[in-house]
C-alpha cells in the first residue's frame, strides 16, 4: 500500500468538532500536499470557507472541495467518485486526502466506494475516525443538540437505539478505527468514565478510544493508522445493511435550508435572536457568517444546541455582499417560514 495514497474519513455527529480537528490537521500539515473533501449539508459552502481560513499553504482553493448535494453515503456514485476520479487526474496529485463527512452520513458506503476498481489501486482509507461530543453523552443524549429526541431520555447515558439516531451513533461507531471523545474539558472525571465505558459496548474489537479538547489531536495519532479499510467491510456492516441489505438508505428524518438577510445592527441582539429561535424551534444546528453594520470584518456563527459560538474570522471582500448567510439544520419537517421570521426579528430591533 506505499504506493496508494491514503484517506483519512472523519465522521461523527452535529457539534462533535469535526471541522475543529480538520483546521489542526491541515495547520500541521509539515508541507504534505493535502486535498479535503467536505459533505458540507446545506446549500451555503460554511465549512469550506471556515477551512480555508487556516492560514496554510496547503489550504489552496483547488485542494478543497465541496459535496454540497447531500449526504455522501446517497452520492457515492454520482458526486464522490467522480470528485476522486478528477483528483487523481491530476498532474500533481495530492499526498494525502482527508473526508469530512455530514454528521448524518453512514460511513460504510462511502468506505465501500473505495473498492471502485479506478480509486482502489491508486487509494486506500488510512483510518476512519469517529468523534463524539462528551459533554453531550454525558447527559445522555447523542449531540448537543438534539432537542427533538424524547424529553424524558435526554438523562439517560444512552437514547434507545432502536431510533435511527441511535442506529446512525452505533453505525458511526462500528465503522471506526480510532474513536476521539472530544469536549472532554466539559465533563468531569466520572462522567468521563461513564462516557468511555458505554463506547466500549459499540466499538469493534482493537478500535481505540482517545480523548481531546477543543478538536487538537496530535497528527500523528490520526495519521498513517493503515487500516485499509476497504478490505475489511464486511466486519464494519451498517444497521441498514444488516436488515435491508443493499437498499438505498435514506435520511427522511433530516431536512436543512439556507438563507440570507441584511446585515443586524447589533452582535449581542443577533445571538439573542439566534438562541430564541434554537429553542422555540428546536434547531439541531445553525451556522454560517453574518454582516454587522458598521463592521468591516465578517462573523462566522456556530450555534449548537444551545452554545453559540461567534467570532471575527477575516475583513470582508472588496467584491462580497455583505449580507448574513445561514443554514439551518434540524428533524423534518423544518418550519421554514416560522424560523425565517423569528430570525429576522433582529432586523427589527
């Protein structure tokens, strides 16, 4: 296999930190030429934008791309495949690859779609790792923010897994090769345990389990694991595999929408807004970058569950509108019109 280039996939929930542990990745790069692909779920590039910001020389524009068309797992054959296909097309092509999957995607197709005859004798899957949010598992729930799931299990160490989100967590889980419990600075050392003995119960025998703040995994515990995981699917079998066989899947149970508005007068009345509409609406995830009036540099916003983050991550572009872009993700059906309205409430003070 040296002479294959190998892929890292990273997969895991909404809010797990998988963009986080990416920008770490390519900030300590050591020179590799890198390629990212982002199954960005929505219609606004976000993550794209946010990655390209990490101040790399590897981080070029070309060596990033975007699957925006839904989740990888629907469009290995239309989308994915041909995006390798043109990769490794290229006359310099790239060292290293790194996927960073929707927090709705199962990893064994797209696992499986590196036995298509053109990828397998050129790429190998290095690893797949699955991060997990802590703080979120400690309270029994999946994600920070689920807030559609039943009440009432929300302080269960683990929801029942007879939901398809409880599926969609094992299935994460058994496809790993090393599994990061991130957030850990969240959580105390029993509730730690807690977490790390429950995730024991779902692993394949031989994964590892390691722990991180804030996304920062040392490289070379991520990197050149050599795990082929190609070659060894049938011990990584999905859910969905094991009771429809080779049905196409689907993620009903989803929807996400993407939005614009003019800029709000004031940063501290935006995140109001924001966290009014998360709850009243019960948003599993909102992010994107907002224009401030009489602010020359852009906001980027993750909100998850009920933490939101902002910060000022660069001017805005002589040639950019400067308007705020969302998307918006959460159980189906989303009310659209509801949340629209209750976010452009900002706008009228």
């Amino acid at each position: 296999m040296t002479n294959k280039i190998p892929t890292t996939i990273i997969t895991g929930f909404l809010g797990a930190g998988k963009t986080t542990l990416v920008q770490h990745l390519l900030a300590n790069a050591e020179g590799k030429r890198i390629a990212l692909i982002i199954n960005e779920f929505g219609d606004v590039g976000v993550d794209k934008d946010l990655l390209s910001g990490c101040g790399d020389e590897n981080c070029t524009d070309d060596d990033m791309i975007e699957l925006a068309n839904g989740c990888i797992c629907c469009t290995v054959a239309d989308e994915f495949i041909p995006v390798m296909q043109t990769l490794l097309a290229r006359d310099n092509p790239p060292e290293y690859i790194i996927i960073e999957t929707s927090g709705l995607a199962l990893p064994q197709p797209l696992v499986q779609a590196f036995n298509w005859p053109e990828i397998k004798a050129r790429v190998t899957v290095d690893s797949v790792v699955t991060l997990v949010d802590a703080a979120a598992l400690s309270e029994g729930r999946f994600a920070a923010d689920e807030k559609a799931l039943n009440d009432q299990r929300q302080r269960d160490e683990m929801l029942d897994h007879e939901t398809p989100l409880g599926e969609l967590f094992e299935d994460q889980l058994v496809c790993a090769d090393l599994v990061v419990i991130n957030k850990t600075d969240l959580v105390d050392n029993e509730q730690l345990q807690r977490v790390e003995k429950e995730l024991h119960h779902h692993v394949r025998a031989g994964t590892k389990v390691i722990k991180a703040k804030h996304g920062i995994v040392d490289p070379s515990v991520l990197l050149g694991l050599g795990s082929a995981a190609e070659d060894d699917i049938m011990a990584r079998q999905s859910h969905h595999e094991l009771h429809h066989g080779d049905e196409p899947h689907e993620h009903d149970d989803f929807d996400s929408f993407a939005f614009s508005m003019p800029a709000a007068k004031d940063r501290k009345a935006l995140i109001k807004t924001i966290e009014q509409t998360i709850i009243a609406h019960d948003v599993l995830r909102l992010k994107g970058f907002a224009a401030l009036e009489g602010s020359t540099a852009r906001l980027a916003v993750q909100a998850v569950g009920p933490r939101i983050n902002t910060w000022f991550d660069r001017p805005w572009k002589p040639d950019e509108v400067q308007q705020t872009s969302f998307v918006v993700i959460g159980q189906s059906p989303l009310d659209r019109d509801a949340i629209e309205q209750s976010l452009r409430m900002v706008e009228r003070g």
